[in-house]
C-alpha cells in the first residue's frame, strides 16, 4: 500500500505545484512523470486481476460430484473453492456440505485431470446434523497441484 501512497503523492500533488512554475520543461516534466507512474500503475493492477482471473478459472473449470452412496445418505453440495497449504500450491479441495441426515463418517474424495487420470486422494471425517451445513477441507499430499478443469469424486 505504501508503493500506491507514493505513486498518488507524485500523481496528484507534485504536479499541481509545479504546474504552477512558468516553466515549460517542469511542465513537461511532470507531465512525463504522471505519465510514467499511470503505466506503472496500469501495470501492476493488471498482473493482479490476471492473478485473481487465473484462481476463479481453476476453481469454475472443477466439478464436484457426490457418490450415490453419499446422496442416499442425505449429503449435497454447495459452493467449492481451492486453496493451498504452507509449502505447497492448490492442494486443497474446501466443499460446502450439506445434510439432510445426521452423518458420521469418513468421506474420501478423488482428483481426476481433464482426461480422467486420477491423480491424488484425500480422506476426512465429516460429521453433521440434519439441517446443518458446513465448509469441509479435503487436504490432498502436498505433490499434488490440482489443475484447472478437474473434477472431484466425494465418496
């Protein structure tokens, strides 16, 4: 944040005060200035939306799906996203669960790539109440970098 402070300070004021000199060169030079931080700036912002863009396509390429045994046990699905843990990079699955019946088991999910390759598996214990809902992590080895377009078989 203290980068943007100081490109808003030489944007706005620095400018406005020598704008106010006669001179053509400082003109020009403040000019050439507001200039140059606008496409720094116009930089950076991009590489950040790009960054935020590349997440969401990953997490809307995925598909969750639930094992007929998990529905018939009153189990659905809401929003999912991935994340990652300390040294690794995307290797956990976190899925909205929601239950119709109380559960107390363990619930394994598999990751299959584009081609339907499967590769990497996680295992937790989800327990809910009827009614209820709730954000369950699946956390996946952390050699496993889940891909864009893959889905998830919850079991």
């Amino acid at each position: 944040m203290y980068k943007f402070q100081r490109y808003l300070f030489i944007t706005v004021f620095v400018p406005g005060l020598l704008m106010s000199c006669d001179s053509e060169t400082v003109k020009e030079k403040a000019k050439n200035t507001i200039n140059n931080t606008g496409k720094s700036l116009g930089r950076g912002t991009s590489q950040f939306f790009k960054g935020v863009k590349e997440g969401v396509d990953k997490t809307l390429g995925c598909k969750v799906e639930l094992s007929p045994a998990l529905q018939k046990l009153g189990v659905g699905t809401g929003k999912f996203f991935i994340a990652q843990s300390k040294g690794a990079t995307d290797n956990i699955l976190t899925v909205y669960l929601i239950f119709d019946k109380d559960v107390n088991r363990k619930i394994s999910t598999r990751v299959y790539d584009r081609k339907g390759r499967e590769y990497g598996r996680a295992t937790t214990i989800v327990e809910g109440k009827a009614g209820e809902a709730d954000y369950v992590d699946f956390v996946y080895s952390p050699r496993t970098e889940i891909e864009g377009r893959s889905k998830f078989v919850l079991e």
